[in-house]
C-alpha cells in the first residue's frame, strides 16, 4: 500500500467532516431544535459509498455540536456533543451494514439507521433538557431526519451513483 493509498480514507474523512459542520453551522437555526431539518444529515448517506465516512461523519457532528455550544445554539448543550455524536458513529456503522440491501438500485434501508438512532438518543436528550414527553421529542428530530433523507438524501446517493464517483471504494478523482 503506497503513501496516496493510504491518505485518501484519511481526505475523504476530513473532506465530509468538513461539509458537515459547515452546513449545520450554516444553517444553525434549523440544526439545533427540538423540530430539526439539519440539512448536514444528508450526509449520513456516505457510509453507503466510503468506510472513511462513518469517523468523518462523526468527527463532524462533535465539531458542530461543540461549536453549536460555544455559539449558544446547541441548546441540548454538552450532553448532544456527546449524546449526539455516538448516535452519528452508531447510525453511520448500521447504514454501512445495510448499503447492499437495496430496492430499484435504491439502499432504502440505509436510511433507516440515522432515522432510528436520532430519534431516540436525540430526542431522548431533548426531551430530558426542555422537560418534554419523550415521545413527542422523538417523533419530531425523527420526522426532521427523515424528511432530510427523503429530500436531500435520496437525490444525493442517486447522483453519486449515476456519477460514479464513488467506485470500488475509490473516488473518480483518484482514478
């Protein structure tokens, strides 16, 4: 394995930590809510193409979460920089598991897993820290997730797979 090989998981990791933080800081208001429409968990649909995803994935929600803190945005506060991370790192391996269980060319079931695992441990947080019914909290960063995926996920792995950006684990700006 030569050096190039070796730094690309590495770039690509940094690359989607980067996107992601900069489109939940970006869009802040959305992104920190009860209600949310983080438009970064689009982004949760990388796992399907990259391993490199899943750290970078979460090493982007830590620095959102932790910067959303600093900016008095994030207003589950510490508990989601951590709370909210491990639920990235954990949705981020079970879409990786599922992303060749797919429906029409589509790895529906990958989507699932950021739906599910948000639902509960953030809107579990949530519910904790604005004194809410869990399950409201739950139902509503669950339909915000979802309506992410459905809206901007969908589209995104559709293009990437008609690209073929992402080919054997390789992107097609190394080949």
């Amino acid at each position: 394995m030569n050096n190039k090989s070796k730094l690309v998981p590495l770039v690509q990791g940094g690359m989607i930590a980067a996107l992601y933080t900069v489109a939940t800081l970006v869009l802040a208001p959305l992104s920190f809510a009860n209600i949310q429409f983080r438009a970064s968990e689009a982004l949760t649909i990388m796992p399907i193409f990259t391993f490199s995803s899943i750290p970078g994935l979460t090493v982007g929600c830590i620095i959102s979460n932790a910067i959303g803190v600093g900016m008095g945005a994030n207003i589950a506060g510490w508990l989601d920089v951590v709370l909210g991370s491990i639920a990235t790192l954990l949705a981020a391996i079970c879409t990786r598991m599922l992303r060749n269980v797919e429906i029409k060319g589509v790895p529906f079931l990958s989507l699932l897993p950021p739906v599910i695992f948000n639902a509960f441990i953030v809107g579990g947080e949530l519910a904790v820290v604005c004194q809410l019914p869990f399950w409201l909290c739950a139902l509503e960063v669950g339909a915000g997730e979802l309506g992410v995926l459905l809206v901007l996920g969908i589209p995104l792995i559709i293009a990437l797979k008609k690209t073929n950006f992402f080919k054997n684990g390789r992107t097609k700006l190394e080949n």
